[in-house]
C-alpha cells in the first residue's frame, strides 16, 4: 500500500478519487467516480497490484463478479444506451488495478468518444441515492 498511490489512498478515504463507495467486499471495492457525472464506477483491488495478469485468481473472480453485477446494476437504475467497461492501465491511477465500468446515456451526441461520456446536456442525479440504489444489487 504506497502513500504515493491514488488508489490505495482513496481506499484509506483521501485524496482526489473519493466517491461514494457503492460496494466494498474481502476482495473489491465498487465506488463511484467523484463529480456530477451519474454512472461511472470503478472496480478495483483493495490490494495494490498493477495488471490484470498480476491478480489472484480470487481477485480476478471478484472482479468479474463485480464488473458483471456493476454493469447490471447500472443498466436497471439508468435505462442507458449502452454500459461500457474498459481495463487500461493509463494515467494517474496506472498503478493499481482498476477497471471502469459506465453508462452511455441516451441522448449522447453522437461525435463523442465512448469512454468520453459526459457533456453539458448529461443528465444529473443525486449521486448518493443513485450509489444506494446500486448497492442494493450486490447484495446475495
Ligand atoms: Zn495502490
């Protein structure tokens, strides 16, 4: 668990990744991503491990459990156009695994990119109900 890294410090509840925490299992954290965009999460390790070749086998069935119940959840509280996910390893956070799971909205314009997903028309919903409503379909 490095200081220096976002990810681990966000899941200590500091730095500039906090969002409200969706579901936090023995293995995974589901959080939302912070700002005014509605359904954008992030699935990520509690360990700190880069790659998705450097999981445990547990961590990569809790991954995929998650992603899948993610994407679910997101699909029946949103009504999107579509639900994308993406596992990149770029960027701030490239050290520690984290995989985006997220909506397209309907109404999207079209010149957009697919991992570009918000714009001044996107709609805007209280982010903490929206995070207990999608709670809910972890839990079993
Ligand atoms: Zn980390």
């Amino acid at each position: 668990m490095p200081d220096s890294c976002v990810i681990c410090a966000k899941h200590r509840g500091t730095g500039p990744l906090v969002g409200p925490v969706v579901w936090a299992g023995e293995l995974v954290v589901v959080s939302h991503r912070p700002g005014a965009f509605p359904g954008y999460l992030f699935v990520e390790t509690r360990r700190h491990v880069a790659n998705l070749d450097g999981l445990t086998e547990a961590e990569a069935l809790g991954v995929a459990r998650a992603a899948w119940v993610a994407a679910r959840a997101l699909r029946a509280e949103l009504e999107p156009e579509s639900v994308h996910s993406a596992m990149a390893g770029r960027g701030l956070a490239r050290a520690h695994f984290h995989q985006h799971v997220f909506v397209r909205h309907r109404g999207t314009p079209g010149e957009l990119g697919w991992m570009d997903v918000d714009w001044p028309g996107a709609p805007r919903v209280d982010l903490d109900l929206l995070c207990g409503r999608l709670s809910a379909h972890f839990a079993g």
